[in-house]
C-alpha cells in the first residue's frame, strides 16, 4: 500500500513539475511576442492628419481603385 502511495506522489510530482515548466515557456513566449507586436506597432505607426469636427485621416493615404475619393 506504501509503495502504490508513493508511486502515485512520484506521478503527481512529474505532472506537477510538466506544467510548472510549461507554464514557464507560455511565459516567455507571451513577452516575447508582445514585445515583438508592440516593436511592429511602432515601426508602422502612420502619422496621422485631424479634420475638425470628422475625425482623423491617415496624411498618406493612397486611395486605391474602390475608394470613392
């Protein structure tokens, strides 16, 4: 009975001890990948005209063919 109690703790433990570590690499992974995002929001951060009273309009905007400009 002893031995299958320790059996059980010992499994108890490695699972304990995989999620523990993958918990870790999600971690690690979410920063970096934020860091990376907000990294991509500043490299492509489009300056940006106000019109009073309609809102505000990227200043290098291209109308493209479906645009109604």
């Amino acid at each position: 009975m002893d031995t299958n109690r320790n059996s059980v703790e010992s499994q108890l433990r490695t699972r304990c001890n995989i999620l523990e570590s993958q918990i870790d690499t999600l971690e690690k992974h979410k920063t970096k990948s934020s860091e990376k995002f907000a990294a991509n929001c500043d490299s492509q951060a489009e300056p940006w005209k106000e019109v009073a009273g309609i809102g505000r309009f990227p200043k290098n905007h291209e109308p493209d063919i479906l645009d109604f400009d």
